[in-house]
C-alpha cells in the first residue's frame, strides 16, 4: 500500500493553510492526452517513417519536447526539426483535440476567492500554453504567474521552474502546493520543497504515481476545495 492516501488526507492539508497552489498544465488543468500523441504520431511518422507504440512517448510525457526527442536522434538539427514537425500539428489541432477537464474552471475560480495565489509551471512553450488556455476557455489573468519551458533555467523533473514561480509570487515553498499529473511533476514540487499533489484524473494511476510519494493523491480538482467551502 501506498504511504500516502486519497482525498481523506485532505484533513491533514487543508488548501486553506497555502498561500499558493500551483499546476501543472497538460493533463492536470487541460485534457490534452490524445492531441499530445496525435502530435507525436504524425512527428514519427514523417520523420521515422513508423510509429513506436505510445507507452515509449508517455514514459516521457511532462518533460520539455527538446528532451523528449532526443532519444530519436543524435543531432541538435534532428531534435529541432522534430520539435517544428510536432508544434506545428499540435497548434494547428488544438481546437479538435484539447479539453479542459471538468470542474477546473469553477474550482480555479473558488481558491481564487479564498485568497490563494495560482500558478501554471508547464514544460509546454509560452505560444502553445497560451493557445492551449484559449482552447479550453480559460483566461490565462487567473493565474499570477505562469512558467513555460521558454525560460532559460533548467526544466522538470529540476525544481527550478517551481522555485521560479515561488520567486516570482514571493511565497515560500512551506506555503505552497504543486498539483500534477506525471513522476516529473512530483519529483519537481518536491525538490521545489512544495507540497506534491497527484491529479489522478489525468492519465497516469495511481499505480504509476504512487511511488513518487506524493503528499496527496486525488480523484477530482474539486478536492482542493476545502470540505468547509
């Protein structure tokens, strides 16, 4: 059995208690698996000519795109003309693909209300967050700061783009949760010194996760939202 529990942990990490509660964006805020590996398969198609089954693409998925490719091939040349092959498909299937997962914009708006402070710290680039956001109908002003794999530090499973977003909001580590969907998400938030929570409706397991050790697991985003709201 995993050490850490579900939603009855909520108890003992009351979201009222975080001055910051941060996201992940690709499977945690916006539902974008199958626009992801569409992306990925038209990627190696073209440049491949075949298409590896997508569990070697998910082993890998939460990382930053130039990392990703470069277990395809040996050159700068090869990763950037990869990289330009998936954003272009992906930017252009945006609106076909993508969804925002139920109950985000509504639970954005409450911690809002509460007073937290939120964030977005993606390994997606600053053009294709903002597409995405748009996509699913949410206004990127909710957030009071958002860190894409455009800055120019190192990016998760490293805990510099969470401790940038900290910097950035000017809130300590002790007062802040990081919510995602992958191993590179937990690991980030917790070499960040946050508190890690595993968005189980993304499309990792609990299986998957829990070995990671988050602080919390939970079913749905509305979970944040303390059981007082």
């Amino acid at each position: 059995m995993p050490s850490t529990s579900r939603s009855d942990t909520l108890g003992f990490m009351p979201t009222k208690n975080l001055d910051a509660i941060l996201f992940d964006l690709d499977g945690t805020l916006v539902d974008s698996a199958e626009l992801i590996l569409e992306s990925w398969r038209h990627t190696m198609r073209v440049h491949l000519g075949d298409v590896p089954p997508d569990n070697v693409w998910l082993a890998t998925f939460g990382q930053p795109l130039r990392t990703q490719f470069k277990a395809f091939t040996d050159t700068p040349e090869g990763v950037q003309a990869m990289v330009d092959t998936y954003v272009e498909h992906n930017l252009r299937e945006h609106e076909r693909y993508i969804r925002r997962f139920p109950d985000v914009e509504e639970t954005l708006m409450s911690l809002r209300d509460r007073g937290h402070a939120l964030g977005i710290v993606t390994s997606k680039a600053k053009r294709g967050t903002g597409v995405s956001l748009a996509a699913c109908g949410l206004d990127a002003a909710m957030f009071d700061v958002i860190v894409t794999s455009d800055e120019p530090i190192p990016h998760k499973p490293d805990p510099a783009p969470v401790r940038l977003a900290l910097e950035r909001l000017g809130i300590s580590a002790g007062a802040a949760a990081y919510v995602g969907d992958s191993i590179w998400d937990m690991r980030s938030g917790r070499g960040a010194g946050v508190r890690t929570i595993a968005a189980l409706w993304g499309p990792f397991s609990e299986e998957e996760l829990a070995p990671e050790k988050p602080d919390v697991m939970l079913d749905s985003i509305r979970e944040l939202i303390p059981r007082d709201a």
